[in-house]
C-alpha cells in the first residue's frame, strides 16, 4: 500500500509539472509588443494563480506561500539572473530588497511587476556590460600583473560601481 501511495504521489507531481510547463508555454512569460498592457496583466494572474494552485495541490511539501517562500524566491531569481554577480550593482540588490517579503503577497494577487522590474533592470546591466566590451579589447593590457578573479559565487560580492 505504501509503495502505491508512493508512485501515486509522484504521478501527481508528475502531471503537475506537466500542467505548469503547458501553462508556461501557452502563457510566454517573454513581454510582447502585440499585447496590450491589460491582457499582459490578465496573463501574468493566470500564470501565478496557476502556479499558486500547482504549489497547493501538487508540491510535495504543500508550504503555504509566505515570507519565508519570498526570500527564497528573491534569493533563487536574483542568483539565476546573475550568479557570478557581475551585473547588477549593490544598489540595484538594495533597491530590489524592499520587495524580499513582499513577493508571496505580490505573486497572490498576480502582479508581476517586480519580476519585469528586475529583469529590465539586468537587461539594461547587460547591454551596458557589452557596450563597454569593444573598448576593453582595445585598450593594452599587462599580463605580467598578479591579479586574482573571485571565482566563488558565495565569496563573490556586487560590484558598487561600473568600474
């Protein structure tokens, strides 16, 4: 009984994940131009109420949503963004804080904007990175200099400046 209580659960799991990747795909999460500020907003509570409903009934856990499940998703988006921090600047870490307990009570409601705001944010970071990119190669440089590259993400920290 146990081992078919088992496989239950995880055909359950199963055929949720299922139905969030079909949500996901139907409902891009990528912005579109052909798509009005409204039915991008009605998209984006149908993603979260979907998600919402998949957490309740298919996680294996079945946590509520709360503050300790926004940290979590605060700290898991900003490190897929930016694992290496080496885009977004402290400043932008502070100002994207503000929102760490919040997130639960945001994705409830189906807004969406911190994550758009976020991740405009690292687009803009980005494109400033690669602008600066042609400049560097030409500049001279001296490898004779011992220098060191942090290469641990966890003793890694955001840059304070462009520089």
């Amino acid at each position: 009984m146990v081992g078919r209580r088992s496989s239950l659960r995880l055909h359950g799991v199963r055929l949720g994940l299922l139905i969030a990747l079909l949500a996901l795909t139907a409902f891009p999460l990528r912005v579109s131009a052909e798509l009005s500020s409204t039915a991008k907003r009605s998209r984006d509570r149908y993603i979260a109420a979907t998600v919402l409903t998949l957490m309740d009934q298919q996680h294996l856990l079945r946590r509520p949503l709360n503050d300790e499940i926004s940290n979590r998703m605060f700290d898991s988006f900003i490190k897929q963004l930016d694992p290496m921090k080496v885009y977004f600047y402290q400043s932008d870490i502070d100002e994207f804080q503000k929102n760490r307990n919040l997130l639960d009570d945001q994705v409830k409601v189906g807004n969406m904007v911190f994550a758009y705001d976020v991740f405009n944010r690292f687009l803009k970071r980005l494109d400033e990175r690669v602008a600066v990119i042609p400049e560097l190669l030409e500049m001279e440089h001296d490898f004779t200099v011992d220098e060191d590259l942090v290469t641990d993400p966890d003793v890694a920290t955001f840059p304070k400046t462009p520089d």
